[in-house]
C-alpha cells in the first residue's frame, strides 16, 4: 500500500473501466493505479498489494462464475479481475468505506457491483440477491493508503487529524467517543491483545489520567501521549528493537483493529466465504500483520486437515472424513514489489480451494430431517 500523486496515471485507469476485455491478464501494480475522490479535494491513492498474484491465484475463473472481492479498497484487484473475467461471469464488491465505495461508482461494468457493508455481511447480502454460491472470494485485509494518508480520517499518528479511525463513518463509534468512555482495563486489553504491546498497561493509565483533564480527540495528542510514555518506560534494549517504529504504531493498530471489529469481521467473513463456496471455487487472503494471518491460517489448516477415527473402529475407508479445503503454499510479495511499495513488505497471501464433497458426504446433507 504506498501513496503517490500519480495523477499521469489516471487515464490509463478510465481505459481499464471502460473496455476490460481488451487488457492483458498480467498488469503491472503501476498501471493500475486507481483514482481517489477524496472529500478534502486531495488526491490519494493506493498501490496493490499482490495484483496479479491474488487474481491469478483466483484462477481457473468459471465462464459464467460469481466472484466475490470483500475488500473493494480503489478496486485494483476488482478492475485486472474484471479484465479477466467472462461476458456471462459476475463481480460482487464490498468495502465497509464510503469513499471505496464512490471510487466503485467509476466502474460501469454491468458484471460489477458494490455493497456498502462489511464482507462479514456477505451471507446476508448474497442471499438478499438470490446468489447461494459462488466462485471465488478475496479479501485484501486491513486500511488502504488513502485511509491512512488521509488526515481527516484519523488513523495516522504521522498527521494531525479527528481520532476517528473508523473505515464506515455512517455507523459505530469513533476512537476518540470510544476512549472518553472506555475502562482503564478494557483500553489496556486491546493495546495489549490488537497491538502486542508490552507496555500497554502505563498506556491506558495515561490515558485515563489524561482525559480526566480534556478528552483526547486528535491524533497527535494520541501519539504524543504514548511517545511520552513510553520514553519513560522503555529500557535501551527496548528502544534498539523498535527504533525504525513509530512508539504509537502498536497502540494505533490496536485501537484500528477494535474499533472496526476487524478480528471479529475476518472470522466470520472466512466461515461465510466457506460456505457459499462452489466446489473447486478458491478462498484468496491477503493479511498484513500475525493477528490475521493466524486467524487465516488456522481456519484454513482447520477445513484441510481431519481428524482420523481410532484406527480400531470398523469404519469403511470411503466412509472416511475427508478434507474440505486444499492448501497452496503461501506468498510474499517480492523484493522488487517491496521495493516500489514498502507498504507491502508484511503481507502474506495464503490461499484455500474447496474440494468436491464425497456423494456420500452430499447424500447426508441432503437428506430430510
Ligand atoms: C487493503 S485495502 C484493499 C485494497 C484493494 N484490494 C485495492 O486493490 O484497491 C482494504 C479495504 O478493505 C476495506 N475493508 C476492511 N475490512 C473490511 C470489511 N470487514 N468489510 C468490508 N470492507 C473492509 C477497507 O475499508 C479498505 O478499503
């Protein structure tokens, strides 16, 4: 994810909008680099991560098949799909975020879509279309780097902003709303479980004693808070560890996991994107930091790995549980995309395909209750 005023590229991208079965199935990142409407007038933009990587790994793409992208951001992955994908095939987009969803409205596509909610609304939201299966499903996790560049949005401690740092600003509270009301104790359990921060109980602590004065309401006052902290805290060998860190990123990814429920989302977002998989149809997920990627992990090692019977029982081997989901090998993005984007350097793309359930297996799930 980097930020650019890239504004020589945005022809190139109304060219991708508008004839999608002209372009190439390999894009390079750069030329696809949406435009950004922002509310300020400022132009930010943001950089795939994975481009051809993820689409590609969406492949073999079915002629008339649904694909789901839960995390439209400014649709660097929706558009090369677009590219990709059939005249009969259908994209569904999500994005939690109102200005991903009006960059969306530059895409006249009648095969693409866009629905403002979380993907973890996917079920629901198919359902309400008549789509009860579907082909293939991406989620590119976490901000894009118009939310983080953009000041007013909250989420940087680079730039002075509302602490915000919601991706929906049409629902929920704001960090700010959550940090006037919230118990020393909670705010020290997210810091410490979303940030990974040792010191997050001196954090919340000054925290509480600080908005006892005025409430904490913009972004600097935030991060100069915890850097004064920390300061005080932080032994030498601690300071050596995290000297290329900012001291306010932990608590800032904390706070941005909690407030979006971006834990909570990717859980349920991964068990509804299962189920509504159509056989051979493929799970692509790209996480930035260990939190998501353990959650992605995991679930997957779950649907590919099956617990054996006691070997004892009389079971017929057809009879046998049997894997779910086939994993590929995870991937990185490589030195060279690293090197343009540096926002991608702690992404991890892991992907999951459903496999054809068993007759039996189909027989059984069927059958009348
Ligand atoms: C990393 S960006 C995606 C970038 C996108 N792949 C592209 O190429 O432009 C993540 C986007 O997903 C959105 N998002 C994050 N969690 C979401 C969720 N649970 N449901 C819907 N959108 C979500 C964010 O608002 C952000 O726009």
């Amino acid at each position: 994810m980097t930020t650019s005023s890239a504004s020589h590229l945005h022809s190139s991208i109304g060219a991708i909008v508008s004839v999608p079965s002209s372009f190439p199935n390999s894009i390079s990142a750069a030329t696809l680099l949406p435009r950004e409407d922002s509310a300020s007038g400022h132009q930010f933009v943001h950089q795939t991560v994975l481009l051809n990587e993820a689409v590609t790994a969406l492949h073999p793409l079915k002629k008339d098949g649904i694909y789901i992208d839960g995390t439209f951001g400014r649709g660097g992955h929706s558009r090369l799909l677009l590219a990709q994908l059939a005249p009969e095939a259908r994209l569904i987009a999500f994005d939690k975020d109102l200005q991903a969803i009006a960059n969306a409205a530059q895409i006249t596509d009648a095969r693409f879509s866009i629905v403002h909610n979380s993907f973890a609304a996917m079920r629901t939201e198919l359902m309400a279309r008549g789509i009860h299966q579907v082909d293939g499903v991406l989620l590119d996790l976490g901000i894009s780097s118009p939310q983080v560049d953009d000041a007013t949005r909250g989420f940087s401690f680079r730039a002075d902003g509302p602490l915000d740092m919601r991706m929906d600003t049409t629902r929920g509270m704001s960090a700010a709303e959550w940090l006037a009301i919230a118990t020393e104790k909670n705010i020290e359990e997210v810091i410490r479980n979303y940030g990974e921060e040792r010191f997050a109980f001196q954090i919340a602590k000054a925290i509480t004693a600080r908005r006892q004065v005025a409430p904490i309401s913009s972004t600097r006052e935030l991060a100069g808070l915890v850097a004064n902290t920390l300061k005080k805290y932080r032994g030498p060998r601690q300071k050596r560890k995290d000297s290329n860190k900012d001291p306010a990123t932990r608590t800032f990814q904390a706070i941005r996991i909690f407030i979006n429920e971006e834990l909570e989302d990717l859980k349920s977002g991964l068990s509804q994107a299962f189920d509504l998989l159509s056989s051979d149809g493929k799970l692509v997920v790209i996480s930035f930091h260990s939190l998501e990627d353990r959650i992605v992990k995991q679930f997957m090692a779950s649907k590919a790995v099956v617990e054996q019977p006691d070997r004892r029982m009389p079971i017929r081997s057809k009879d046998l549980p049997q894997p779910q989901m086939k994993l590929f090998r995870k991937l990185m993005p490589s030195e060279v995309e690293v090197a343009v984007n540096p926002r991608a350097r702690s992404a991890i793309m892991r992907v999951a395909q459903r496999l054809p359930m068993s007759l039996d297996a189909l027989q059984v799930l069927n059958a009348p209750s």
